[in-house]
C-alpha cells in the first residue's frame, strides 16, 4: 500500500454511446479544480434488521441499493464547454459550415503539391468553398491558423489553398479543427440599414445557420471587417436564412448601411445548444462515462481505475464572480459505479499515457480560462426599452434539467432517468443607477440576459431569452454605492419556446487574454 495523494489522481470523462455500453473512443482528460470532486463512487442505501432481543443489541441487515450523483468543478474553457455542452442542454448540437459538424480531428496533413493542400478526416468534411476552419494542436506551427477552405472539399478531405500547410504523416491526437465561420468574396457580403447581412453570390443557404446563432461580424486583417467600424459587433441570427439574407437581431451596436466595397468580409458562427421539445429530432438525452484514476490505492500500491457509467446533468452551474475566473460546475446522476479495479480491466480507450493499453486518450489542448476582468466581451439584462443594468458585480448561471435515477425492484442501482423541466436561472448582483431597475420586478416585466465570453481559444455565450425579475432587494452598505442582487429564472418564449440557450465557437479572432 502507498500514500494515496490527492494532487495526483486524474479525472476523464467520455460520450458514452448508450447506456450500458462503455464508450471505446472520445475519452478526454479535465482538469479540475482541487477538492472539488464529489461523489465518485456508489452511495450505498442499507437497512438493518430490528427485532427484539433480550442482548438489546442491533443485529446487521443489507444493502439495499445505491444512487451515483457526482460533482465536479472545472475552469470554463473550450475543451470542457466542448465536452459537456449536449448532455447539459439534452440536445443535438447544431453546427455552422454545412455539414453541422464544428469540430474534427485530422489524423494527417496533407502538402498538395501544384495542388490544394488539405487536412484528412475521417468523414463528412466536404465543406463548401470560402468556410472558415481553425486547427490547433498541430506539430508544425504553420498548421495551427485560421484557414479557408478552397478547391472542393471531399469526404475525407478538408482543402484550403496550395502551398498553405506543412505536411504531416501522423497528427497528434488531440489535434483539432473547428469549422468558425464564413468569407466572402471581395465586396460580396454587405449589411443593409436594418442591421442584416446580405450577398450577391454567396449562398447563405449552403451553410447550415440556424436562428438562434451568435455571429462575430469581422476578421481582424482590414479587408475582412466593415469600414463603418461600429458594426463589426455581435448580433444573433433572427430566422432561418434565406439565399442571400441572414435576418439579424439583438445586436450590439447601432445597425447601419455597409457595401463591404474591396472588402472579403470575415463572418465567425456559433454552434448552438438549446432546449428542444421531446419530439424534436434535435432532442437527445447525451450520456457521459466517467474515469478516476488513484495512484498507488492497489493493495501493491499500483494504480486503480473507478469507473462511473450513465452520466446526465442535474445542473451545470456558471459562476461568475468579480475580478476572478470562470467556474463550471457540473453535477451529475448515473445508474452505476464500479469497484477499483487494476489496469488490466481498464475501459478501453481511458489509457493517458503513451503506450498504454487501452490507447491514449486526449490530452488538454484549448485549455485558457476565462476571467470576468479581460475576457467579457458584452453582458446585458434587457427589457423592451434597452438595457436595464449596466454596472454587473457578479453573476451564476444554473441550467438545470431536474434529473433524477429511474428506479424498479431488482435492481439496485438506476435503470435510467427522470428528466424534468429545463429549470435555468440567473442571480446577479449590479450597482443600483435607476428606480426602473426596481420597477422592472413590481411590473413583471418580460426580460432578456445575455452574456458572451472571448478569449484567445474560443468564446461562448449564454442566453435566457424569456425571463423575469424576481427576489430583488438593495443592499445598503456603508460607504458604497448601493447595489440591488435579484433573481432571474427562465421561462419558456411564447414565441419560440426557448428556455435558454447556449452558443460556442470555436474561435473568434481579436481576444489576446
């Protein structure tokens, strides 16, 4: 037996495929944050027997059962906003490029010669022409840019322009590519004066935009962003896009009229998770498979691997406080837990290290914080006259999905879920500037929050697009400007029926943080 410390256990996690099935690819390393794992294991559920004795004295039953509802916390970057995003929302994940796929993995990088070079995959990467991709984790450092695709793609053929890419046998596992946007050609993508993007020969339709999408307008190079500065903003997609017209809304700037003249215009796009009704094809409980690895716990002082198995979210929750970083933390009812076991009867596909058998699973890659000092790029608390709040102290984000284990005699364990209502909600605490902010709670009034974060790997944004004010009180402390905190729960859009909604990209130019 050996000490066994808490710095050196580790934590992976995959898709598992259904439930029952050990997932055999996908398996990621987190990185989470120290003391918060929770849970890990089976909770056991006993009775004793109680009978009457004249030793008085309690005599052993059995267990009965057991539920698994682990915690953990991780910093909220790309490769675990990436990771829990589906199961989080229940959803399919929809995905900008037109083959609603955001994120490959090449296995080889191909130096075309005279002719296009390209990244091979292992499937549906025929993206059309002028789609903007991004690799990182690459060996050769020419290969991690922003690219655009170029000379037809095929299947297993993502191509850009000749004399672009460094050739490479073997990619690193980890290696990625996420399809973020679109380019036009020069002059081709204008913004008319009421705020929407339009085209001549781009064909808006051929790219798989969804309303409900965030788009960063503009590149950072001057001849991929408008001349009217202001514009170059965020806005959300309106409605479905139509050959030559994407219908903005929910802008961060003023619209205003832009012809793009001499000008190849850069358009970033989300991915998009959100709440679905249960009979919409895009609604999906998404499982995760969880791995513990202990360090010299074995009775030999070798390692030992538990493994949990039927992972749905409870909650996700965002914490946000001032000056600090982005927390996630996600909680999590499974129908299983195994014992510790050796290496020898490890998962397949859990191995972390080279060589190991089961094979290598991925190793962190995007793996930059985000903090609320650098890396905000707009927060808002909206009603139909504007913004409501603007001086923001700290905020949480709970997207709940009341889960609980599905449960029969015969087994003692969960046999599956309860999911309930999608429950998200905010509270916030915000420097008080305005009787109205009060007001907005006594009238009921019909609210909208959005946040968006941005650095240098990625950006996300979360919105409750039908919410309302609820629990507020101001908060009179000595020497200080008075601050009003308030909840924000969300509630479906009579219009859309959209609770809340989460939008990633997979990289957005212009951030240094």
């Amino acid at each position: 037996m050996g000490d066994v410390l808490s710095e050196s256990i580790a934590i992976r996690m995959a898709p598992q495929p259904t439930l029952g099935t050990d997932p055999t690819a996908g398996w990621a390393q987190l990185q989470i944050d120290k003391a918060s794992l929770q849970n890990w294991k089976k909770t056991l559920q006993t009775v004793e027997r109680n009978i009457h004795s004249k030793f008085m004295v309690p005599r052993k039953g059995d267990v009965v059962g057991w539920s698994v509802s682990p915690a953990l916390a991780h910093d909220c970057n790309k490769d675990f906003m990436d990771l829990v995003a589906e199961p989080a929302f229940r959803c399919v994940g929809q995905h900008p490029g037109g083959t609603d796929q955001r994120v490959y993995r090449p296995t080889v990088v191909v130096d075309g010669g005279g002719s296009n070079d390209s990244f091979t995959v292992p499937s549906n990467g025929a993206l059309p022409n002028g789609v903007l991709i991004y690799a990182r984790g690459f060996t050769n450092t020419a290969n991690n840019a922003l690219f655009v695709t170029a000379g037809t793609s095929t299947a297993t053929a993502i191509k850009v322009a000749t004399a672009t890419l460094v050739a490479e046998a073997t990619a690193p596992a980890n290696a990625t590519l996420d399809v973020v946007g679109f380019q036009g050609a020069s002059a081709d993508i204008t913004m008319n004066a009421s705020g929407h993007l339009t085209s001549t020969v781009l064909d808006f339709t051929t790219l798989d935009l969804k309303k409900g999408m965030l788009l960063k307008i503009g590149g950072t190079a001057s001849n991929t962003f408008f001349a009217t500065a202001a514009i170059n903003g965020w806005a959300y997609i309106a409605s479905t896009p139509t050959a030559n017209l994407i219908e903005l809304e929910g802008w961060t700037f003023t619209p205003a009229a832009d012809t793009g003249t001499g000008k190849t215009i850069q358009i970033f796009a989300s991915s998009l998770y959100r709440n679905y009704a249960i009979d919409d094809a895009a609604y999906a409980k998404k499982l995760l498979a969880g791995e513990l690895e202990e360090p010299l716990a074995g009775a030999d002082s070798t390692t030992r691997y538990q493994y949990l198995e039927g992972l749905l979210p409870n909650t996700l929750e965002i914490a946000a406080p001032l000056k600090s970083k982005i927390t996630a933390t996600l909680s999590m009812i499974g129908t299983d837990a195994s014992d510790p076991v050796a290496v020898a009867s490890r998962v397949g596909g859990a191995g972390s290290v080279a060589g190991d058998s089961p094979a290598q699973a991925y190793s962190p890659l995007a793996t930059a914080l985000m903090d609320t000092a650098n890396d905000l790029a707009f927060i808002r608390i909206r009603d139909s006259g504007g913004a409501l709040l603007a001086e923001v102290n700290d905020w949480n984000l709970t997207i709940g999905n009341a889960v609980s284990p599905k449960e029969v005699q015969g087994t003692p364990g969960a046999v599956g879920h309860h999911v309930g209502e999608f429950t998200h909600k905010l509270t916030t605490t915000a420097y008080y500037t305005d009787s109205d902010q009060v007001a907005a709670a006594a009238d009921n009034r019909d609210l909208d929050f959005d946040v968006c974060l941005w650095n240098h790997q990625f950006a996300f944004a979360f919105r409750l697009p039908a919410c309302a004010m609820r629990n507020d009180n101001r908060q009179y402390e000595a020497n200080m400007q008075v601050k009003l905190s308030f909840e924000t729960p969300a509630f479906g859009s009579e219009s859309t029926n959209v609770a809340g909604q989460l939008c990633i990209f997979g990289y957005v130019p212009g951030s240094e943080s």
